[in-house]
C-alpha cells in the first residue's frame, strides 16, 4: 500500500528499450509527458556512465526535454546540493538495475532519501527496475537461490526504501526462475504479498491497487491463506512445506487491490466482456 | 488416483545414480529388494545401449542380481515375446527419460502395454523418471516453453499412458522454470490436479495417496479453486490472467491424498512433533 500522491512504477527488469518502449513511455506520460523533469538514478550500478548514458539516450528519443542522471559513488554525494535540487525539481526519477543494497547503503538515510519521499507524496512519479524495483518495499529481497525448491537460508532479505508497504517484490520472476525464493520470503513473512515481476513487465501503484503493463505477467503470492508450514521446526536450509498458499497471475491491463488482498474482479470482467464485443 | 496394487514411483528426473542413490534403492526395494526382477524400458531415448547400460550398471551395484533392459525402436520390438515374458516375471519396471511421446507411440494399444497394465494391477512396481514421469498420467504435457508466464498454446498436451488419473505431471520443475507451463496446463484442465516434480525427487503413489522422497520438493497446483480466468476469452497465444489457484509445496516425508486434493495434515504434524523431540 501506498498513501503517496505519486505513483510507483515497478518494473521486472529487462524493460524494452529500442522498440515501443511501452513502460518506459507510460512513465514518462504518467511524469507529465514532453513537460516531464526526469531524474535518472544509477547508484545500483557499477557501471553507472553506460548505464545513464542508454537511459538518457531513450528518454530522449521518448521525447523528454528535461532529463539528467545521478549517480551516487559514496554518501556524501547523496546529499550533493545540485542533486537535491534537480530531485526537488523533477516529475519523476528512475531508478537503474543493479545491486539493490547498493541503493539502500548509499542512499538510506540522506538528504536526497527524504527528499524523494516528500516528493513523492506530493506527487512525484517514482519508478525503478530490477534492483530499483526491490528496494521499493519496505522488507527487500537481497539476494537468493533460482531454481530451486522452497527452502530456509535460500534468500536473503534486509530493509528496503520503504515507498511501498505489505509486500515483498521479486523481479526477473519467470525467466530467471525465482517462484522457490520468493514462496521462502513470504514462508518467513505471510503478511506480505509477494510480486514475482517478469522482465518488461511492471504494476503501476496508485494508492491501494495497482494495474499490470507490459509483456509478461505477475503473479502474486498469499501466504495469509497457509493452512500449514514447517518453518518453525526447520533447522537451517531446510527443506519447506508449505500448505494452501494463494497465488493469482495478472497480465496486462488487470487490476489488483494491495489492502483486500485480491485481483479486482469486476473491473477485469467487465474489460473481458468489452474486448469480445 | 491409480486402483493398482503395485505402487508408482513417479521422478522429476535426473535422479542421484552416483552417490545413495536414495531413489533407485526405495524402488529397488518396493520391488523386492536382492530379489526384485527388473526390467528397464529405454523406448523413450534414442541412445538406448549408453541409457540401458548406465541403469543396468546402477541397479547392479545396488545389489539386483535379475536386472535386463528392453528397447523399442519400433511398434514390432513392441510385441516381441521374450519382452512379453520378462515383464509378465517382473517385480518391477523402470522406464528412463527421454522423450515421452515415443513411449505412447510406440507402446501405446501393443502387448506390452496389456502386459504393464495387467502386471502393475497385480502389484508390480512401475517407476519412470522424466519423460518416463510425464507418460504416467491420462493426460500429459508433450512438450512446452520454459521460464514464461502462464499463456495459451506454450503447452501441448496429449494422451499419456493411463497409469494414475487426476493429475497432469511434470518434472524438472524447480531446476527448468515450469511452473507458468504447468499453470497453463492445469489452467485447461482444472479438474486434473498438476504435480510439479524437482530433480532428484519423487513420488510414490499408493492408491490415492502419495508421499514425497528425494532431495527437492513436489510443487501441487489445485486449478479446481480458481476464482476466475481468461481462459474462454483468449485468442491463441495469450497471457492467462488466473485468479485464486492453490498451492502446496511438500518435501520428502510428506503426504498428499489425491482424493481430497489436500496435504495430509495430521501424520505431518505428528512427524514434526517427533522431530522436535
């Protein structure tokens, strides 16, 4: 859930950059389109020039005016002045792939952590992919195990950026695999929904519901309907048993409302019954 | 469900045929231990002498003295007598992977087929791993795109080789990304139960119930509790959108009633309470 003005743009990696570029261009519209102030962050990456540099070259080809990166080295830089100003400034801030506790160590707690906060509840589009779509919960994935069975010790999970709360997000989510580490995430924490996000696929959060672009699908994970787990007994990298798990997938266009825990039927039905006739 | 005597030994592929050998050995030992007769069937691979020769090896060194493979390269191998004769003497079949529509092509209506059916109502043992897994059941998948979301037409289903009812199998599961294949899959059929199998881990079914052993997880997808999908209103290839599946995880040691469609609940906390203490 979000009580933010903004919207969240979670995207699963992978996004298409050299044809439509459907997400991408959704976020930019949603950021107030030609007019949109664009910040790209790439403090997730290693790589942060070729990083910024692509994503410069594509927002410009969207059409997007006002665009700048900024990356993030150490904490100091995060509470650079001419970055404060440029996220005061801006209608929406992406940010890059790469190590998810990347962002969180070099931006939790600065200047320019608040800062897009209050922006974003005053109405700033935030948007991220890959690692940029982990940190936005408030308990993150850090790393874990692909194709693999559930198991305990398999993933590893640390604080988020806390922009969106009850849920924790797994990204790359059929291609690489991960349903396994994400069933052992919400094992450990069934009050939170997981969201497997396929690559070039995103949910856009508005307050308590989110929609599904994109190319693949989501599927979400509900734990709160367990009817059994062994988690309590388990000694370390222990096989789990899991017992009733509740699991939808949404492709595009289909509804989700975060705080009743359910797709959003009637709407979907109604979208199904227009695309027949 | 299966009405048979004999038990199934049902395997998600590339089981341990190095080390304990935990699989093999359980098969070995339902069909009778130092006295089982075994015959292992290669029709589904087309490297039958390398395949026959590395079970044939196995089972040796697990102690089966009257162990002999049998291939089909053709619908005439398929009636051969003295085939007819081992299996009618067989404590327990072993069919290897490979590719399983050659196992319904060319078993399917002969002698042998009789003969499998026959012998395994009396009671003897019928194992398959992989493509030898997938044939079991009235329904299987051919073949399918992996690490995807759930969507129409990635999966090709056909008829199987009738030895349980009730549930469309695959294997692989964790180690390959199937489960968007199986949903997709079970998504057509909600009626039939999908058991997604791992590598070196099966199940032995026992009328309507089986337990898990190996070193992963069984993953049960229950479609019958779907709340909505898109299924009808799909064109080919399109994204399944699938509300309210249910999910069970069950590693070794667990049960499932396939009747009821649920984990066996009591026995499993029974064994957890005695593993406590």
């Amino acid at each position: 859930m979000s009580n933010s003005r903004g919207k969240l743009v979670v995207i699963g990696g992978a996004e298409d950059k050299q044809g439509e570029c459907l997400i991408l261009r959704e976020f930019v519209r949603l950021a107030g389109g030609s007019n949109a102030r664009i910040v790209v962050i790439t403090v997730a990456t290693e790589l942060p020039l070729e990083v910024g540099a692509q994503y410069l070259e594509v927002f410009d080809r969207i059409g997007v005016e006002d665009v700048r990166t900024f990356d993030v080295s150490n904490r100091e830089n995060a509470n650079a002045a001419s970055a404060a100003k440029a996220i005061e400034q801006a209608t929406g801030v992406f940010f890059t792939g790469g190590d998810q506790v990347r962002i969180t160590n070099l931006l939790g707690g600065t200047k320019i952590d608040m800062i897009l906060h209050k922006r974003h509840e005053e109405g700033m589009i935030l948007a991220g992919t890959s690692a940029g779509a982990s940190m936005m919960s408030n308990t993150m994935i850090i790393e874990g195990v692909p194709e693999t069975n559930p198991r305990l010790g398999i993933v590893e999970m640390g604080p988020g950026m806390e922009f969106i709360s009850g849920v924790v997000i797994d990204q790359h989510f059929a291609q690489r695999g991960r349903i396994g580490r994400l069933l052992s995430a919400v094992a450990q924490y069934p009050h939170h929904l997981g969201l497997g996000i396929d690559e070039n696929t995103a949910v856009v959060v508005d307050g308590n519901e989110f929609e599904v672009i994109g190319s693949g699908a989501v599927t979400i994970i509900d734990a709160g309907s367990l009817i059994y787990s062994n988690f309590a007994e388990l000694h370390k990298n222990g096989d789990l048993a899991l017992f009733g798990v509740k699991l939808h997938v949404l492709p595009s266009d289909y509804r989700f409302d975060l705080q009743n825990r359910a797709p959003v039927l009637q709407q979907n039905l109604n979208k199904a019954e227009k695309t027949r006739s």
